[in-house]
C-alpha cells in the first residue's frame, strides 16, 4: 500500500492531517488468490448447524467466490472515492475516513467500527449520515462523520507497545476530534465501538455531548439483573454465547499472538475466523455464500470487503491483540480501577439479531442518564452494516434532543 | 501375573482373531509429494509482526517460532521418524465402525503385564517412543524381567492414521470401550491402562466402567478437583482461605489454566470446525498451535527448547499436519464437552485401583487429598521432582520407574 501523503516532508509535523489512498500492489492480490487457490481444507464438520463453528460449506462457497467474481478494486474505489486521512496521535499513525455534511448545521458524529470490523461496515451509513435529504431525513439531522480504523486495524497503525486499551483509543479520538476542529459532537459504536464509545463517555472529555451505542458494554462484565422474562432471556443469551460461541474471545484475549500466525498465513483461516462471531452473523454470512440470500447489505462482496481488508494490511495479530489489550487478564488494562459510568446523555438502540437482546432496564442499570432507548425490528450484531438506513435513522432520533 | 495366553494370535504378522476380526499390518509411509508441500508452505508463511510483550503473555512468541520453522523448513527430516515408528509394529483394526491404528510391542518377558497406554493433545504415539524399550525391555534399563509390559499404543479417533469419525458420538465413553475391546481382541483379558492428558481421562472413564479385566489404572494427569473448588474457579475467584498450602498451589494453577491459558480448550470445545481450517491449511498456524502448550505445559519454564529438540517437536507437530488431522482432534474437545465439565473435574472411581504420579510441572499438582476424595481405592501416589504435562516424552526413564513400581503389587510372584 502507498501512503500518499501530499504534504511537503519540510512542513511535516506530528499534528499533521495528510490525505491518504489505498493502493494494494498487484502481486500481493496475486499472493492472496494463489493462496486461496491451495488452500487445503480439513474434512467436514459432523453436525449438520452452525454448532462446531463454521461449517465447511460456507467456507468452500466463500472461497469459490472470493477467487472467481470478487474483485478487491472496486473496494479499494469505493473507499478512495471518500475523503482518507491519517493523522499521527500518542504516537501511532490513526486512519480515518472524514465526510462532512453539506448542511451546516450538522452534528459532528465519530462512529467507532468493532471487531472483526473495520471502516467497511460503516460505508453505508455514510450517504444517509451526511445527506439525509436524499435519505428520507432532514436537512437538521444531518452528521458531519468521522470513521477512523482502531488501532491495529486496517490502514492504522500497528501499535508495538502495550498499553492501547480502550481508553487510550477513547482518548485519541478525542484528540482526533480536537485536531478536526469539532468542539461540540456525539459519538458511536457497536462491538469493540461500543467499548470505545462507552470509555469516550466516561472520560467525558470536552465537547463529547452525548453516546450511542447497539451493544451494551457493561453487561460483558457484570451482572444484569434478573427480574422479568426479558431480563432472564437476555441473560440466557449471554450464557449461550459463553457456552458455545466465546472461544474466540478467549483465545484473542489470551493468546493473539498464537491464533494471529494462522490469521497471516491463511486466507482460509482469516475468513472462518472471522465469519464465526455470533450465531445470527454467521448464519446470515453463511446464507449469503451458499444459498445467495444477503441480509440487508450484508452481501458477499461487502463481507470479502473486510475481510480482505484484513488479509491485504496483515491485521489478524494485531486485531487479536486489541482483545488481549481491553479484556485480556495478563494487560495493564485488567488491573486498573474502571471510571464510574458516564453521566453524559446516553442513547441505545436494541437490534433483535444482537447476541443478546438489551431490555431497557439493562440500560438504565447501566447508565445514569439515558436519553434514548429504542428496540428496532430488524438486524443484528454488524447493525450499521447489515441495516444502514435504519441505524442511520436511530442515530437521528437518538441525538435529536442534543442539537 | 499371567502373561497374555500364549495361544494367542501372533501379532507381528497380519491375521485374524478368533472372532474373525482382521488385524492388518500398518507402517507410515507418507508420499514425496506430501512433504514438498509441506515444504513449500513453510517457506510461503507470512509471518505477524511480533508480539507487542518479552514473554509468553500474548501467545508463541515470534523469536521462538521463526528459528522451529526454519529448521522444519529445511534441515528437518521426517523419514527419520517414520522409520522409527515402523521399527515397531504397527496395525490397523476396524472397531465400533471405525479403523484404529495401533502399536503392539510384546515384551520378551512371557509374564510380562499387558498395558494399554493412550496419548493426548497434541500428542500422539510419538509421545510414547522413548517409553516403549525402557518398559518392554526392562532387563535393559536397570530393571528386572519381572518388571517388563506388553504394550498397546492405540491412537485416537481422528487422530494420526486412526479413521477420522464422520458422525458424531466418539467421546471419552466410547473411545474407552472401543480400546477395551481392541485389548481383548488382542488376547489381554486382563490388563492396565495408562495415560496422561486425554489417555488419563480415557483411562479414568475406563476405570468407571470398569471392564471385567481391567485391573488397574495409572494416570499422570488425574482428575481430582471437587466440586466446591470447581464453583469458585468457574468465576475465577482468589484461592479460598480454607485451603492447606498444597491445595493452594493447585488452585492457582487451576487458576492460570482456566483464566490465562484456556482459549485453545474453549475454542475447539465449541468450534473444533473453525479452527480446523487454520490447522489444515497452514504450517505455522498448527505449529503455533501446538508449541503454544509444549512451552505451556513442559517443565522447562517456558522454553520448551530446553526439554524438546526441534526434531522432536517437530515429528509431532508433522505426524498432525501429515494426516490432515487438526480439525479431526479438535473434534475430541468438542465431544468431550458435550457431556459438560471439565478435563481435572474429579472424577469418582469407587473400585478399580488407581495409580497416580504427580509430575511437577503438570497443569495442576494434583493435592492427594483430593485424589483420595475421587478415588475410593488409590493404591499407588508419588509425587516426583521434574517432568510436566508430556511426562513421557520428558522424562522416558522416570516416567517408566514410576509405571513398575506403580503396577508392582498387582504382578504374581
């Protein structure tokens, strides 16, 4: 890849914005296709579901399609239509995609990709965000929007050192926000987002008015109470996940380095690991390669978008590490007191495909000062990818109140 | 005790038993073909950065891999082992719908003691090798005719050229009377059964289903941890005051194991099939995989180098990628797992003799007074002063001293 910085080396400064394009060189694209094309796969698995992960059919289909009709460039187009960036901050190189709104007005959003993420789930809600117009919105919900990658991910930097935990990623996005001029705007994120997102909140740092997130951060770690159906189904949920589908999140947290050799040297690993996320994911992920029926724009070009985003920056490692550095039991993250929970407006938005489906009453044990709560009919875990329009129109409704 | 009947059939040749069933010869014999390929991925790997720690906090570290690939990559020489392998016989048997592979040394000693020794993961028969002259042949190795075993080495289902299971349903249960029925066949009808890792929970199963013939068991990696233990460390509590000094080691152990060093066992507990393609498809993702515990669970401190030499970790680290059988073991997590607990649960054996050597280096150092809890007739404990989880493969020689003098009561005469 190219960094095409345009500013002059002389005038280089560590608070610099420079313009940045994607340009994957032609041999790595043919390395990855050679790749895929001597993949050797392991035998089937023995159950006819989702429950020994991901099921060799879904893989064959992936990677017949990835080496026939995918085709990375018009990714790497779309994404070098946008106004890139990167920016030097706490010493890392961040990536971000930056567009603002034509409507003056507009509210400075930054919206936080998850894991495994990137930039590329974010895309679609990019049009209906700053042009809501052409969107079935209004000029007066309009967003200015910022995108960046975490750090180690994508076209980020890939930090060397310990110590990039949630809260140093919330920090320089605050800084990022700072260094874009935004002195009053909202933030946002799902996933590994919504930890970000929720460490944004509780640092509160100048300017941040208001959060949302589609994942409720602090029931990863506590205890949610119990009281009512839907309270006890959610919690049934959770322990399902932990139950039959949080190995990777084991393995991330405590050996990223271990797993990450196989995330570099096998596209065919890259794709299974990261199609395994969650059983509505995978199952509409799987839908999408063997039977060609997307859930929303959860399509095939759209999920080998990312993860080729993967393959082509060589993340897997480095990805893997950010869940060693924000839940691992060995970082310096696991032994710091966590901050009190944010006391700045909070909006969530229930997705019915989530892991587990929030009550509102999860939210307001979680958070003191919740502004929104909305459950939605439609979409899941990668809810701005699967379903942009939608949580386009929940990130209107949910910072109305703050303009 | 008596020696296996000596009209039993004989075992170097192909035959059939009584019953009919074949016994067929078996040597490894993997093709030119499948180690250029190998050879070739090694050289493709496209390595990660490094890990952003100087220890083993975040996994198997870059510094300790890129030197083991490669030597697998050029000086590495799998013939080796195979002709190793092949200098003992080797069989295959169809049992309970499934071929098992398996070795089957006979001791020169007539009264030696029949003894099924299962491997683990990510082990294999190659774990085995070094005890298989000191154990059949004691006479060699300072010890006395009277000490001597006959061997039976199966390999798991799904594992090395045992068959790789196409449905579900092999768990420990059936792996266990599945090896009872190939010593039968075998003419043992009275033997013991030994292993550590997945071998001690097959032979602790065994010992609960107690076989007519089954005399004894001997494990180095028991399952002892009650069950009140077992509730605080499912929500990764400090150890409980209450515990004697010993138990407290063991907690904390149990304790790293359960919150630092259980992704591997969670993973292909519940996504053998994911992981599996990483494992079929990429050298260094296997050999990641597997030195990740070699350095874990050896008693070298983490520098499995220093217990290991590459040859050896690599035969077993080749012996998986030869047979395409990382998804297939990841499979014996998974069904293990069906059945809910965990691999150092205590495990209640009222009846069959148990026999226990505590290796220091083990997962756990397993406090005798849980293991008398779980086992209603421990007839043998030792704790001993070096070796880990691969005790047979770390320590040949001690590892052997400890199965005579475990089993010695048990012998006539």
């Amino acid at each position: 890849m190219n960094d095409k910085s345009s500013g002059q080396a002389s005038t280089l400064t560590k608070q610099e914005i420079r313009p940045f394009r994607i340009n994957i060189a032609e041999g790595d694209l043919a390395d990855l296709q050679r790749r895929i094309g001597a993949t050797r796969l392991p035998t089937k698995e023995l159950v006819a579901d989702r429950s020994q992960g991901v099921q060799l059919a879904t893989i064959q289909a992936l990677a017949r399609y990835w080496s026939t009709d995918y085709d990375w460039r018009k990714c790497e187009a779309k994404l070098n239509a946008l106004p890139q960036f990167k920016t030097e901050i706490d010493g890392l190189d961040v990536h971000f995609i930056h567009v603002k709104s034509q409507h003056k007005n507009a509210m400075p959003l930054i919206m936080t990709h998850g894991w495994p993420g990137s930039v590329i789930e974010l895309l679609e809600t990019i049009g209906p965000l700053t042009d809501p117009t052409a969107h079935e919105g209004a000029a007066e919900d309009a967003f200015h929007v910022v995108l960046p990658s975490l750090p180690g991910y994508g076209f980020s930097g890939q930090p060397i050192e310990v110590g990039w935990d949630l809260g140093r990623t919330a920090r320089a996005w605050a800084e990022l926000m700072n260094r874009l001029g935004y002195t009053r705007y909202v933030a946002q994120g799902g996933d590994v987002g919504a930890g970000v997102t929720d460490a944004m909140g509780r640092q509160a740092p100048e300017g941040l008015i208001g959060i949302h997130t589609n994942l409720l951060v602090p029931a990863l770690g506590g205890t949610m109470p119990t009281n009512t159906d839907e309270e006890r189904a959610a919690a049934a949920q959770i322990a399902t996940f932990q139950k039959s589908g949080e190995g990777y999140f084991i393995e991330m947290a405590t050996r990223p380095q271990t797993i990450g050799y196989a995330l570099l040297d096998s596209p065919v690993a890259l794709a299974a690991w990261m199609a395994d996320h969650d059983t509505d994911a995978y199952y509409k992920i799987a839908r999408a390669f063997v039977e060609g029926q997307p859930s929303g724009n959860l399509t095939r070009d759209h999920i080998l978008d990312n993860i080729t985003l993967y393959w082509l920056t060589g993340t897997g490692a480095t990805t893997a590490r950010s869940y060693w550095e924000a839940y691992g039991p060995d970082a310096p993250a696991a032994r710091q007191q966590p901050l009190p929970p944010p006391t700045i407006p909070f909006a969530f938005t229930t997705f019915p495909g989530e892991i587990w489906r929030t009550p509102r009453t999860w939210v307001e044990a979680s958070y003191p000062n919740v502004i929104y709560f909305h459950e939605v009919d439609k979409g899941g875990h990668f809810a701005a990818w699967e379903e942009p329009e939608l949580l386009s129109s929940e990130l209107r409704a949910a910072f109305r109140s703050l303009r | 005790m008596a020696g296996g009947a000596t009209d039993r059939m004989e075992t170097s040749v192909t035959g059939t038993t009584a019953a009919g069933v074949s016994i067929r010869r078996f040597r490894f014999s993997v093709t030119d073909e499948d180690l250029v390929e190998l050879r070739r991925r090694i050289g493709s790997t496209r390595w990660p950065d490094r890990e952003t720690v100087s220890d083993r906090t975040q996994g198997a570290q870059l510094a300790k891999l890129r030197p083991l690939m490669e030597y697998w990559g050029a000086l590495y020489d799998w013939r080796k082992v195979e002709a190793k392998l092949n200098s003992w016989p080797q069989f295959i048997t169809e049992i309970d719908g499934l071929e098992i592979q398996f070795a089957h040394i006979r001791s020169p000693h007539g009264e030696a003691m029949p003894m099924l020794m299962t491997h683990g993961w990510p082990g294999s028969i190659i774990e085995l090798l070094k005890v298989i002259e000191p154990l059949t042949n004691p006479t060699a190795h300072g010890a006395a005719a009277a000490d001597a075993f006959h061997l039976v080495l199966p390999t798991l289902p799904g594992y090395g050229y045992s068959g790789k299971p196409t449905s579900t349903g092999w768990n420990p249960a059936r792996i266990a009377r599945a090896f009872h029925s190939l010593m039968l066949r075998l003419g043992y009808p009275r033997y013991v059964s030994q292993g550590g890792d997945w071998g001690a929970i097959i032979s602790e199963v065994l010992a609960q289903q107690s076989p007519e013939g089954l005399l004894a068991i001997h494990v180095n990696m028991p399952g002892t941890v009650p069950e009140d233990i077992l509730r605080h460390l499912r929500v990764f509590d400090p150890a409980p005051a209450e515990l004697s000094e010993q138990e407290k080691v063991a907690y904390d152990r149990l304790l790293h194991f359960y919150r630092d060093g259980f992704g591997y066992a969670a993973m292909m507990n519940q996504s053998p099939q994911t992981i599996g393609y990483a494992l079929a498809d990429s050298p260094i993702a296997m050999a990641a995989y597997y030195y990740d515990k070699f350095a874990e669970w050896s008693d070298s401190g983490g520098e499995p180098e220093q217990v290991f030499r590459y040859d050896e970790m690599l035969d077993a680290i080749s012996l998986y990628w030869l047979t395409n059988s990382g998804a297939s073991s990841s499979r014996s997590y998974w069904e293990a797992a069906q059945a809910g607990g965990g691999p150092f649960d205590a495990v209640d054996i009222p009846d069959v003799p148990v026999a226990v050597t505590v290796f220091p280096a083990e997962i756990y150092p397993a406090p005798r007074i849980w293991a008398e809890r779980a086992f209603g007739n421990l007839m043998y404990w030792h704790e001993v002063d070096r070796g880990g989880h691969f005790a047979a493969w770390e320590q040949p020689e001690l590892f052997s001293e400890e199965l005579r003098a475990a089993f010695k009561s048990l012998r006539w005469g």
